[in-house]
C-alpha cells in the first residue's frame, strides 16, 4: 500500500465520521455532500437492476428495500448513516403480488404479500389508492407498505379485489365500487350511470 492509498483511506474514513451523528443526536438532513446518483433500477414489474443488470439475488433486492426512502420531492434514495445515492424507480418500488382475505363485507381483512415476500395489511395505516392515466383511463392501484413506499397491486390481484367490492353511493350520488379492510373503505372507481 503507498502512501497515496493511505491519504485516500483517511480522507475516506474522515469523511464517514463527518457524516456519521453521535448517538442521540437528530436524523441527517435530507441532502447531505456528496450525493451520488446509484446505477441502480425498479422496474414496473418490481425487478432491480443494477449497471443495467437484473439483480438475480432477491436477498440483495429485500438488503437494499430496508434502506430505500423516498422524499419530499418523491426522489427514491438508498440511505445509509455514511453515503446515499438517488436511485431510479420506473412506478412502485414493490409490487403486490398476492392477497390473501379474511372475514367478509366491513369485517373483511385484505393482506397483499409484496413481491420481496413483506406481507402488508391494508388498513388505516396502509391505504389502497387508484390512480387513474389520464389518456387512457385505465386504473392503476397500489397500497402503502413500509416507510411509507408504496407497492403496485398487480393486474391479477387488482381483478380478484374488484371482484370482492362493494357498491355505496357517494354524497354526490354517484355509485362508488370498493373493498373494506380493516374498519377502512377504499374506492376502487365509480360506475356509469345507466
């Protein structure tokens, strides 16, 4: 090792202990020097790649989800107390790919697994919403799973939820299609007049 090498390990070492808050001390702030943008990407279908390659491992995809946060500006980074790096993610950074049901009716209970296997509880704390494309009109769900990201509920999954819905009117007397989970009502669209 030359002296060069040395320097640069303790200018690197320097830099993590600059970065890196004592114990008690508040969160680091949302953008800290040094921020890197990672050639790291979520796919639609929820596959990650990294330097264009599909991470095959899905030990590695679930390691990297527990430091994947999204900010204010919906930015997607892979945080860690020493360096972060922004991240691109295609639409969801999870996807829904089962569900599983329990009781029936306002009783119901709704459970998506994601497809890095997190099991996720629609509810108060984890809603389901529909956005809608706006040219096309098709319907896109996804439900809040953890640290607030959310997860695309897959085509097949979305279907056997509409088949669970309900129909109420709305105060504006609409009819409005949904499903409950947990004591919560999520709509899922209206219907058309007839």
């Amino acid at each position: 090792m030359t002296s060069g090498d040395d320097t640069a390990n303790e200018a690197r070492a320097a830099r993590r202990a600059a970065l890196t808050p004592p114990v008690g001390a508040p969160p680091l702030p949302d953008r800290l020097p040094g921020e890197e943008a990672y050639d790291i990407r979520i796919a639609r279908d929820g596959t990650w790649f990294h330097n264009g390659e599909p991470i095959h491992r899905i030990e590695l995809a679930k390691l990297f989800a527990t430091i994947l946060q999204r900010d204010a500006v919906g930015d997607y980074w892979l945080m860690t107390p020493v360096e972060h790096g922004r991240i691109w993610v295609e639409d969801a950074p999870f996807v829904a790919v089962e569900m599983t049901v329990a009781g029936e009716g306002a009783e119901q209970a709704l459970s998506f697994r994601t497809n890095l296997d997190q099991w996720v509880a629609a509810g108060p704390d984890h809603p389901i919403r529909v956005a809608v494309h706006p040219d096309s009109g098709e319907p896109t769900p996804y439900i809040v799973a953890s640290k607030g990201l959310e997860a695309r509920i897959a085509r097949p999954v979305f279907y056997d939820m509409v088949a669970r819905s309900d129909a109420r009117a709305t105060e504006s007397g609409e009819s409005e299609v949904g499903v409950w989970s947990n004591g919560v009502f999520f709509a899922l669209g209206t219907l058309p007049e007839e």
